[in-house]
C-alpha cells in the first residue's frame, strides 16, 4: 500500500482519528514535562540569571515556526504536482499554526530581548526575518479566505507558497547581509553536531521540542480533518441544490 | 506584443489613466516626511535616501491594483488569453508598460525630491541609478501580486499585504545602494545584488504570473 | 479546419454540468447550440475556446484557430474604435481592419472613443474584431445580445461571408438568423449529480 | 517555585502569553472543528432524507 493512498480523505480521516488521541497525549505529556523540567528543574544561566528559562518556548516555537512553512512548501508541491485534495487542505490547516508559533517566537523573543540586550525590539536579521515570516505567514491566510473556489485558492496559495519561499531564502540573506545583529548563533547546529547549550538545558529543551512538535503535527491533523468535513459539507451542499 | 505596449501606454495618458498619479504620490510622501520627523537638515539628510527608496515603492505599490484588473473586468484578459500571444510575453509587456508609466517617471523624480530631503550631493547618482535598477523588480514583482488577486472583489489591500513582503529584499539592497553612496562609501556589492534580484525577477517572475492568471481565470 | 469534439465532460465550478457530448464542425458550416440557462452554454464555449479544461474528452482543431466573443467585448473606453480594433488586429498579426468597419458599418464612429458608444454600437465593435483576427473558427457566446434588428442582420451577413471563405462558426443564440446551420440542444447532456468522474470534489463525496 | 531573581517579570510574561496563545489556537482550532462537523452532519442528514 502506497502512502499516497492516504491522499483520500476518507482513509486520511480514518488514519488520523486514530492516531489523534495518541497524538494529543503525548504532545500534551512532552509539552508540559519539558516545560515544568525546564521551569523548575533547572539552574539559573550564570550570565543571563533566570531568563534561560525562555528558552524552552522561545527556540521550539521558532523552529515550528520555520517547519510549518517549509511543510507548507512540501504539500504545496504534492497538490501542484498530483493534485492532491489533502495535500492541499493540509498546508491551510498548518498556516495559522504557523502564524502562531511565529507569534510565540516573536514575543519570547522581544521579552527575553528586553534584560538582555536593553531593548524589546531590535533589527536583528534573526528577529527580522522571523517578522518577514510573520508577513508571510498573513497574506497566505488572507489569499485562502479572498478566493471562493476552493481549488483556484488551493492552487493560487501553492504558487504563493512557492514564491514566497524563494523571496523568505531572499530576504534572509538581504537582512543579514543590512544588519549583522545581536542574537546568539544557533542553539542546536546540526551540522556539527556541537550543542552551545549544556546537558542541563538541553533535555529539558528537547523534551520541549519534540512536545511542541507533536503538538504542531496534532493540530495540522485535526485541523486538516476540519478542512476536509468543510469540503465535503460544501460539495454536498452544491449537489443538494443542483437537485432542485 | 509592441501593440500590447502601445495600448497600454497609449491609456496610461490618456485622460483618467492615472499616469502621474503615482508622482503626484510621490511627492506628498516626500513632503509630509519632513512634517513628520522635524525640519533638521542633518536629519534629513540621513534618512533622505531611505525615505526616497520608500516612497518610490509605494508610489509603484499604488497603481498595481489597476495594472490586470481593469483587463479582467471588461474581458480583455479572456480574449488576450485565446489570443496567439503567449501568455508570458502579455504580462512581461504589461509589467514593462507599468514600469514606464509608473517606475521611470520616479526615478527621474527622484532627484528633484532628493533636493526637498537635503540628500547630500555624492548620492543623487547613486539614488538614479539604484532606483533604475531596482523598480524594474517592483513592477514584475508587481504584476504577480495583480495576477494573484486579479479575479478577488477589493483586491487592493490583500494586494498589498501580498507584494510588500516581497518587495523586501529589493528595498534593502536599494536602499542600501543609495545610502551607502549618500555617505560617500562604495555602494558596488547592494548594486549588483540589486541587480541580480532584477535580472532573475525579469526572467522568471512573467511565468509565475502567468501561470496563476491561468489558474484564476479558469 | 474542422473542429472535433468528442465525448466531452465539462465542469462549472468544480461541479460537472455537461457530459458525453460530441460535435464535429465542418469549415464552412455553423452550429449553434440551445438549451435552457445554466444548461452549460458558456461553459462549452469557453472550453471550446481554451479558457478552461475540459475534465473529460478530446478536443482536436482548435489550437490557435479560434476567434472567441463573450460577454465582455474587450473594449477600452478611452481609446477610439479605431484604436480599439487596430489593437486587436495587431495582437493577431494583422493590420487591416476596413473590412470589420465596413461589415458592420462603423466607418462614422471610427474616431469615437468606445467609451461614448451605445451598448449596441460597443456590441458591434466587439462583433467586428472577429473579422480582424483571421481565425477560422468563430466561437460566439450570445452575440446578438442588446443588438437592433438591423445590426443583426450586418452580424448574419458577417457570418455568410466568414462561411463562405471557408470559416466556420459555433454559436449560443436564441435568435433565428436565417443560416443554414445545424442546431444542437445541449440539454440532454446534462450531467446528472450522481456523476463523479473528473469533478473536483469527488474525493469527497 | 524556583526564585526568578530579579527577571521574574520577564520569564512568567513570557510563560504566560506563550501559554495563553497557545490555548488560543487549539481552542479556536477546536471550535471551528466543531462547527465543521456539526454542519457535515447536517447537511448529511438532510442529503439521505431526499435522496
């Protein structure tokens, strides 16, 4: 059986009501033991005192942020490509997550950014781009809710997606190169395999991470089922008045 | 495709076409920017690159709503789609149109209004050049917007809300380019950058708009 | 050039509207099609005319042959008739256009802005890009509409001739123009709500 | 409660908004869940009713 057999709603309904319950719990279990580790179990930086405890919102939420584009990119692909219905419903359902894990990034950030480098906001390209992701992030909403038909807006925000990562990568590079900034490098380089955090943030943080995850993936299913009951009310609907 | 061009020009100045709307645009953003941080020459002079940089892609911003929406209200855009045409070459052309109604008429404003924002003399060139490089880029960026929300009722804001975020590396290489010239440092690498975001827009944007006015059209 | 389609689904909306249809159309002869509103008339045409897909089907003879009229003329308000047909002469390659201002008598309003004609006049000058396109095969949504009986008959003596060069014509009209043309009623085609295949809900259905 | 020192404000506001955007989210996403099946039953019902 092929993963693309999933692509129907019907099985794509029944798969993910399965797996939900499942999914809930341990996003809510990794949510809450990473956050309560970190909050309570763990030391104050001796640099940055109790603010550390920051972290563990603020770097999962900015990668969700991140991935939740990146999967939008993919499934936008899949319905440009083998016109997918899920697929396509599947990127709608992730964006306003996307959009609020941007948010969380954005407000830890500005709160952390506040005793560290003295000032809530700074035009740091990290802290910009992620204010670019934000924008992005509402017009690809605001272009699903302007068009009626569902399939002309599937197929418009795919294109949109796909541009806009383009000019994202872009906009990086742009920022980077107008303001070399204040933020720290990354937490968890995965090319080096080197952390710049030690073991007694960093299990805690990564218990927040893969919460986080969990709960992004929770959401874009449930979600996801959301778009698709809508469809199929709607199709029902046009067919059921084309009757009369 | 010169036929395309022509008409389109030829309804920019005509009366009602909106030609000038822009600089007119232009200019008060120019005039209100001092009203609005003060009248102090050095402060003026240090943001006049920006400022200008910024009104320019506003003032291009305006007039976009109009570039393919008036084509699809009164059908010109189904026809031009059964035309022999393709459909890449109608948008390019339609994008040149708008730029030389809209984008060339700021750059040649643009040191005019340097004047009003005591741009300091070395940057005049660069605020020509930098912004002839770069509205070329505004304009294709711009039609892709248009071609988005050619078919949505008020589509101007959500226009907006699409093409800003992507206007956002231009306007700092742009910008960049003429700031550093305005402060007599050399502004070669924004410059080419500027350029390259232009040439690669120019080459590949005409078939993201075309295949989404396809799509939206359908 | 003939026109050949065969065994078409179409679909409005998503939704399919027509199915099983096929047609041929000769050069030289003209077809017109009936069938109550919504029964998919401007749906067919337009697909006939590429500005859709058709779901199912084949369409063969149609690439860059087709002249296409709907219910939008594609007129400039503030260019002058004159203006307005050279601009779509030219797109086709083109350049002469006294033929169309002949056809349907336009020759005293050339150097009118379209802007200032009356809905029949504008009718007339979108009627008449036809002819200066060259295309074959005229694809016609309701040309008549909002025309007087005398421009009615300048656009059937406009079809006569393009039959008579070898063109042909497919038309949705409720008009008798007095042609010799056959006449196709397109409402037994029309799909039933059962009928999955192709729409693009039927995933979810 | 572990002692916060004297950045307390800054790590529960950002504990708390995070958390209430959070909730915000899946209560909205639970909502609209919600109304989707409600509608989808609906419109069920009445579809196997004529047809």
């Amino acid at each position: 059986m092929s993963i693309w057999s999933y692509a129907n709603p019907v099985k794509f309904l029944a798969l993910s009501t399965k797996v939900q319950p499942f999914l809930w719990v341990a996003a809510a279990g990794c949510v809450i033991v990473g956050l309560i580790w970190g909050f309570f179990g763990t030391p104050d930086d001796f640099r940055q005192g109790s603010t550390v405890k920051i972290i563990y919102l603020h770097v999962p939420s900015a990668l969700m942020a991140i991935n939740a584009w990146f999967m939008m990119l993919i499934t936008s692909l899949i319905w440009l490509i083998r016109r997918h219905h899920v697929s396509a419903l599947a990127a709608k359902a992730a964006a306003p997550v996307g959009l609020v894990m941007t948010l969380i990034a954005l407000v830890t950030g500005a709160i952390w950014g506040q005793p560290m480098w003295g000032t809530w906001w700074a035009w740091d390209p990290r802290l910009t781009s992620f204010l670019i992701l934000f924008l992005f992030y509402l017009g690809y909403i605001a272009l699903w809710e302007a068009i009626e038909d569902p399939d002309t807006a599937a197929d418009l925000t795919s294109i949109l997606c796909l541009v806009g990562s383009v000019f994202a990568v872009l906009s990086r590079y742009a920022v980077q190169f107008w303001n070399q900034g204040l933020h720290q490098g990354t937490s968890i380089p995965v090319a080096t395999g080197e952390r710049s955090v030690s073991d007694v943030f960093w299990y805690p943080l990564l218990t927040s991470m893969v919460g986080f995850g969990l709960l992004f993936l929770a959401l874009v299913l449930y979600r996801t089922g959301t778009e698709i009951r809508l469809r199929r009310a709607q199709a029902l609907r046009v067919r059921a008045g084309r009757e009369l | 495709m010169i036929a395309l061009l022509m008409r389109d020009l030829r309804l920019a100045f005509r009366a009602g076409g909106g030609f000038g709307l822009g600089l007119a645009f232009f200019l008060i953003v120019t005039t209100l920017v001092p009203f609005s941080v003060g009248p102090q020459p050095a402060l003026l002079s240090t943001i006049a690159a920006g400022v200008l940089w910024l009104g320019a892609l506003l003032a291009c911003l305006l007039s976009l709503d109009r570039l393919l929406a008036l084509d699809y209200e009164d059908g010109t855009l189904d026809l031009l789609l059964t035309a022999p045409l393709p459909l890449e070459a109608a948008v390019s052309v339609k994008a040149l149109a708008h730029w030389i109604t809209t984008g060339l008429p700021l750059v040649l404003a643009a040191p005019v209004l340097g004047v009003l924002l005591n741009l300091p003399g070395a940057g005049y060139g660069w605020l020509v050049i930098s912004l002839a490089i770069g509205t070329p880029a505004l304009s294709v960026i711009g039609t892709f917007g248009a071609a988005l929300t050619v078919g949505i009722k008020r589509g101007g804001l959500l226009l907006s809300l699409l093409v800003l975020p992507l206007y956002v590396p231009t306007l700092i290489f742009g910008a960049e380019a003429a700031r550093r010239g305005a402060a007599g440092l050399d502004p070669a690498t924004p410059l080419l950058m500027l350029a390259g975001i232009t040439l690669a827009t120019i080459a590949l944007m005409p078939f993201a708009s075309a295949a989404v006015l396809r799509m939206g059209l359908r | 050039m003939t026109l050949k389609a065969s065994n078409l689904t179409l679909a409005r909306g998503g939704v399919p509207v027509l199915t099983g249809l096929s047609f041929v159309l000769e050069p030289r002869a003209a077809l017109i099609l009936r069938g109550p509103n919504g029964a998919g008339k401007t749906t067919l045409l337009r697909t006939i005319a590429g500005l859709q897909p058709a779901v199912e089907g084949e369409i063969s003879g149609a690439a860059d042959q087709i002249a296409y009229a709907g219910h939008a003329d594609g007129l400039k308000a503030m260019l002058t008739v004159r203006e307005n047909l050279m601009f779509w002469a030219q797109v086709f390659g083109r350049h002469d256009i006294t033929p169309a201002l002949d056809a349907y008598a336009l020759h005293p309003l050339a150097d009118r802005l379209a802007g200032t004609l009356s809905a029949g006049q504008k009718r007339r000058l979108g009627l008449s890009r036809l002819l200066v396109t060259g295309c074959p095969i005229w694809v016609l949504d309701e040309p008549t509409v909002s025309l007087d009986t005398d421009a009615v008959a300048m656009f059937a003596a406009a079809v006569r001739a393009h039959l008579a060069q070898g063109g042909s014509a497919l038309m949705a009209t409720h008009i008798d123009l007095g042609l010799e043309a056959d006449v196709i009623d397109i409402t037994p085609y029309r799909a039933m709500t059962t009928l999955r295949v192709g729409a693009s809900d039927e995933a979810f259905l | 409660m572990p002692d916060l020192g004297k950045y307390a404000v800054e790590v529960l506001s950002a504990y708390a908004a995070s958390l209430v955007l959070l909730a915000a989210l899946v209560m909205l996403s639970l909502r609209r869940g919600r109304a989707a099946r409600a509608a989808l039953k609906e419109i069920e019902a009445k579809v196997k009713k004529d047809g």
